[in-house]
C-alpha cells in the first residue's frame, strides 16, 4: 500500500515538470514548412508557443491536434481532429469545439506563424491527453466551424495538409 502511494507520488511529481513537444515537418518534402511547438502546464491551461516557417506569406493557416501519433503518409495516417467528448468543430474561443480544434496562425511577410496561446482543454494525462498525437499545420484557414461549407462542422474546411508531428513529452 505504502510503496503504491509512494509510485503515485514520484508519478504526479514527473507529469508536474514534464513538458510537451513537437517537430513540425513535411514527410513528403513537398512545401518547406517546418517549426516547433512547445506545451507547458500554467495555472490556467496549457501555454502553446512555437514558430512555424515556410507558411504562404499573409495567409492563416488552420492548427489542429489530430488523433493518431502516426503520420505517414503526407501526414494523412494521423486521423481526424483529436475529439474525445465528440463535439463538432468550433474556435477555439467556441464551448462546442474539438479539444484539437486550435483555430489559425497567421503567416507573417517572410512566412513566419508564430504560436502563442492558453488551452483549457488539453492536458498531458487522462483522456485529453495529447502525447502521442499529432498537431498538423493545413493549407488553408479553418473557418472554425461558422460557414456553411459541408466540411465546416468537421474539419473548419482547413484544407490538406502542409506539416505535421508526434507530441511528445520533453523533458527540460
């Protein structure tokens, strides 16, 4: 009883100071957008901060964890957006949304997207967990969820995808 509280313990103390990451890149090696994201615990949710590069210039593009950790091919293998609670896709300002459902990063001239946000969804452990899943970069905008094009309430109509990577835990 003693040596399970005590696991626990050292459990709970290594999820408090481990770290999500994640190496955006092209496994095709067609589009040249590559970057990386980290995820930290604050009080109020996980920080998601990174920079993604090679984005068209001016254009939003949509980000989103999806469901599955593998990315082959073209980073198709990687599944829907990550929806446990089976919600449709919303903003992430939105109460219905995916818990994957990131919204957009907008490219600047040189097609740098920086990455800087709070989510009160998403966790390191249980069933929001996103170790293990992938965050994938699409070519176009998510219209999070607001237009009437068929695809909206699924997938923000955010087109293919331009990168993606496994979320992993990094350790500091």
């Amino acid at each position: 009883m003693i040596k399970n509280a005590l696991f626990a313990a050292i459990l709970a103390i290594a999820y408090a100071k481990q770290l999500g990451i994640v190496y955006l890149f092209d496994p095709m090696k067609k589009t040249g957008v590559t970057g990386d994201v980290r995820f930290e615990q604050k009080e109020d949710g996980i920080l998601v901060a990174g920079l993604i590069k090679g984005l068209r210039p001016y254009n939003r593009h949509g980000l989103h964890v999806h469901q599955e950790g593998n990315i082959s091919p073209s980073c198709l293998s990687a599944g829907g957006h990550f929806n446990p609670t089976n919600n449709s896709h919303g903003g992430p300002e939105d109460e219905e949304r995916h818990t994957g459902d990131f919204g957009n990063i907008k490219a600047d001239v040189f097609g740098f997207g920086q990455v800087y946000f709070i989510d009160k969804r998403i966790t390191f452990q249980g069933n929001t967990s996103i170790i293990g899943r992938s965050l994938v970069v699409h070519t176009s905008e998510d219209n999070l969820g607001h237009k009437t094009h068929t695809d909206s309430k699924i997938t923000g109509n955010a087109g293919g995808r331009l990168a993606c990577g496994v979320i992993g835990i990094w350790n500091n």
